[in-house]
C-alpha cells in the first residue's frame, strides 16, 4: 500500500472513432504517430496502454498514460505537441470523439508479484483486465465524502478485491484534477483495478466484496451514482513505432512522411511495405538513432536485425534485405543508423563497443522487442554483434559477425588516427574528396572494382556521406579493445562467422580463422564468400545468403 508522490496523476483519454474511419487508420496513426510522441517525454509520462471495452458500451476505446507529475500538462513542452500536430493527425483526430480526464493519483495498492505492463513483454502484458469505476459524490449533505469513500477503498474495500484471483493492482484518483482547480466539474472519486487475463472476477471473493455492512453504508449515505467499465489491454507504447500490423491494411495513399514527428510510414500494399522510419533518442546520452522496420507484419513474428560497418547507414543492407524478403516473408527486419553516422551526443564522447552493444539494446528495448531471431553484423557491427552476444545474451538467438577481428592492435589504432586526419583536411571535404574512394578501394575485391561499378559509386557516395565529426568519434570504438577472453563466455546463443575471401587481401580470413575456435564452448564455424571483400553482402548479395541462409 503506498500514498501517491505529490504531483502523479493520470491522462485518461476514451476514444470513439466515428463511422466511416477505417479503423486500421485509427489504429495506425495512434500506434505509430501520436502514443510515441507522448512517450518521448519520459519526465512526463511514464507509460501508455490502450484498452479495447469488453462490456459493449462506448466510447470502445481507452488510453491511460501515468504521468509524473501533473503540471507537466501546462508546459510549452506537453501543451506543443497538441498545438503543432501533424496534419494527418488533425485530420484523423477530427474524425474520432474524444473525451480527456485528468486525474490526480491518491492511493495504491499491488500484488507482491505485480509488474507494470510496460516492464513486461507483449505477451505478458496484453489481455489484462482493467475495471474502471466512478462514483459521484453526495457533498451537499456530506462535506467530508470524498474521505469517507476513500477510507472506505482503503481500510476495506480494495484489501477485500486483493484476494480476488488474478488481482494484480487497485488505485484510487480523483478528479478534478488539482491542474484543473475546484471549480471545473463535479467531484468524482475514480478506482482503477487491474487483473490478469484468467481471473476471479464473479467468483466467491469478488461476490464479498460486493456485499458488507460498510459499503452498503457507504453507497447509501456518502456516493450519489455509480459507472463502471471493463477493458481488456491491448497495446503498449514504446517511444519508437512499431505497428506493422495496422500500417500493412492500408492502401498506398495512406503513405505518410512528416520532419515532425520525423516519421515515414509506407503502407504494405506498396511494393516495399509495410516499412516504418523514423528514431529513438538513447537514454544514457540522448543521442539520436535512425532506423528502419520492415518485413512480416504480425506483432509476434521474429526479428532479425543489422549492425553496419562504419563509415555506412542502414541502406548498406538494401540489396540483401531485397533477397531477405524473398527468401523469409516470416520475418521482421530491423536495421539502423550506428552512432556516429549522423550527429553525435553532446558533449562529444568517443564511442566504444560497449557503448555500440548497448545502443542497440536501447533501440530493442524502445520498440518493445525483447529478444531477436538474429543479428547479422559487419566490420565494426561485426565486433558490435559479438559484444552484443557478450553483454546481453539473453537477448538474441543466434548472430552473424562478418569481417572483423576479434581485437584491435595499435598499428590498427594508428591507421585510424590517419584516417581521421584525412577527413578532417580540407575543412572537412577530405571524407569525401579523398577518403571516400580510398576506402572503397581498400574494402572491395578487385573484381568488384573492375566489373561492378555502379556497387562502387553506390558505396563511394554513402560513405562520402558521413558525418566527418560523427567519423572522427565513432571510429574510436575501433582502438584498444579485445573480446577474445570474454567471447569465451558466450552461452546459449549460437554464432556463425563470416568473410570475404579478398579481405585484407586474404589475411582476415586467416585472423578469424584464428579465433572462431574461441567462441563459447565449440567455437564458431568459419564460412568464405567468394569473389568478395569487407562488404560481401554488399559486394555480392547473392553469394552471402547462400553462406548464411541455412544458419538463419
């Protein structure tokens, strides 16, 4: 039992969508556009659920978001996103009745073995029973009836509900709210109780409670009328969209882009959808982190995700997500923009391994993804992929590391200090006037210089495209690490290594060969791709699945 922190409280917002609004539509923008910006303001809003009613009434739809600290509803930063909203959004939003309650937080009480819904996986969470129940109150001829009634919820009501199978929390609010002052409606007292989806509602406990000498005091002398409500959990926002599902129903008209809130959505009915772009911003520095989701639609379906090399963004995988698709429609695909691409934190910090594994946990951990299928990672996402396996186990099954060493040398160390100076001349021009082919050549195999040069010009202008900056701090991942005892620890999650044959002229394929055998208790097998380099899923697509599709 606990009394609530000064200042928590509830944005309550009931949904009707009216006729004619596909609810696909309805659906997608609230699951990908709107709950995501609220959750991006984690010192506002903690959490938000959406609730489908199971008693046929309406409205037949309910968001809850806790939120810290009720004045944070009259801030520039909360009141802004409802004055500068899309014009999707304003379009849609006017086709929906909308009712919003603020709530101020009094009282709770949870199950010793309660966990919040959005510390807990989709499967865990959604089909949570929730009870909402108000009741007016007689102030005319009880003054103190708000405290009477809470006495009541208190000291015998909820205690009585907590032996409910199932139970997991009651909590008890009242409205209006202290952001709305006295006088802006009629007092209510709102209980909220929260059950798991095989409960004990109807039974014997519950018929208890329903049925003492205090509460039928309590409803004669203090309360004036009584709603009740039933929902059953739905959906959990994350700060990052996910919502495939919905966006897959939608015709290609519906396709949206938008600067704010940085958000591209294609529907699945286009040649490439559904996809879904847009960021996460990392909670240890608030950098922020493009990335693409795509492939399978169904909530469920298992991820697969990719790790770049540096100095290259997410469409470096663009060739082998195109046989990807071909090859597994039963997967969802996940790449991203490794640090360093685009901005970087401020203050500058220089990026390192951990830091690299831990920035893709943070992305899986904003779109709610509790654990991959695979991750496939190249260059320094290949030494990021085995960190990752390293320092978070339990989240992926199996990983792909293609062409990296398992530690760094200072020579290596030194070449990327010249490197750094390269970009840097110039005013900056030297990343693309000169290190840009000059990589691209180091990396390719000269069959790939000499006969497709259309992948050259692709890769010169991409990596030409980095941030000179982002360059400069992130390539010091790259100095002075080695994974080699702690790559002995892996456990649980199988590994697949991987390498052009042409790369360093032949010698990392002797390097990997070298310390493939340190992975875990069997080590790792070692496949070559012919005719390839540092890129051979770029380089030659085809020739890389064939390596790794029986692996996957």
């Amino acid at each position: 039992m606990a009394a609530a922190k000064n200042g928590q409280g509830m944005l309550y917002v009931t949904m009707q969508p009216q006729e004619g609004l596909s609810l696909d539509q309805f659906h997608e923008w609230y699951n990908n556009e709107h709950g995501p910006t609220r959750l991006r303001l984690p010192q506002i809003f903690s959490n938000g659920l959406r609730y489908q009613a199971t008693d046929g009434q309406q409205p037949h739809f309910l968001a809850a978001y806790d939120v810290t600290d009720m004045a944070h509803l009259l801030t520039p930063t909360y009141l802004d996103l409802r004055a500068n909203r899309s014009s999707r959004e304003a379009e849609t939003i006017g086709q929906v009745k909308v009712d919003r309650f603020f709530f101020d937080l009094i009282w709770t009480q949870e199950a010793p073995s309660f966990k919040p819904a959005e510390q807990c996986t989709d499967a865990e969470a959604e089909g949570r029973v929730l009870v909402a129940v108000d009741v007016s109150l007689n102030l005319t001829q009880e003054p103190d009836a708000a405290e009477k009634v809470i006495q009541w919820y208190q000291e015998e009501h909820i205690p009585m509900l907590s032996k409910i199978p199932g139970w997991l929390r009651s909590r008890v609010l009242r409205t209006p709210s202290s952001i709305e002052g006295s006088n802006a409606g009629e007092t209510k007292i709102i209980t909220l109780h929260e059950y798991a989806a095989e409960n004990g509602l109807g039974g014997p406990e519950h018929k208890a409670s329903m049925d003492t000498p205090w509460r039928t005091e309590v409803f004669n002398k203090y309360i004036t009328t009584k709603g009740r409500r039933t929902y059953s959990l739905f959906y959990v926002f994350g700060p990052a969209p996910r919502d495939l599902q919905h966006l897959a129903a939608l015709p290609a008209s519906a396709a949206f882009s938008a600067a704010s809130p940085r958000l591209t959505t294609t529907p699945g009915t286009s040649s490439d959808g559904p996809i879904i772009s847009s960021y996460i911003t990392t909670p240890h520095d608030g950098l922020v982190i493009p990335y693409q989701l795509e492939g399978n639609p169904s909530p469920s379906a298992p991820v697969i995700a990719f790790s770049n090399s540096l100095l290259t963004s997410l469409h470096m995988w663009d060739p082998l997500v195109k046989l990807l698709k071909a090859s597994r429609p039963d997967l969802r695909i996940l790449r991203y923009d490794t640090r360093g691409r685009h901005s970087i934190p401020s203050p500058p910090q220089p990026a390192t391994l951990d830091l690299l594994a831990d920035d893709l946990a943070s992305l899986l951990d904003a779109l709610r993804i509790n654990k991959l299928q695979t991750l496939v990672g190249v260059s320094m996402g290949g030494a990021t992929t085995l960190n990752f396996a390293i320092r978070h186990p339990s989240r992926l099954q199996k990983f792909v590391a293609c062409d990296f060493n398992a530690a760094s040398s200072e020579a290596n160390t030194q070449a990327w200090k010249d490197r750094i100076a390269v970009a840097e001349a110039d005013e900056g021009r030297g990343l693309r006037d000169q290190l840009a082919g000059v990589t691209v050549e180091r990396w390719f195999h000269p069959n790939t210089m000499e006969k497709k040069k259309e992948v050259v010009q692709w890769m010169t202008e991409m990596v030409a495209g980095n941030s000179v900056e982002g360059f400069r701090w992130s390539c010091q991942a790259l100095w002075g690490y080695d994974l080699r005892e702690k790559m002995r620890e892996v456990k649980g999650v199988e590994g697949l290594f991987v390498v052009g044959e042409g790369d360093g002229k032949g010698a990392l394929v002797k390097a990997m060969e070298g310390f493939r055998g340190l992975l875990g208790e069997k080590g790792a097998e070692l496949k070559v791709v012919k005719e390839a380099g540092h890129l051979p899923m770029c380089e030659c697509p085809e020739g890389f699945w064939e390596v790794v599709k029986d692996f996957i």
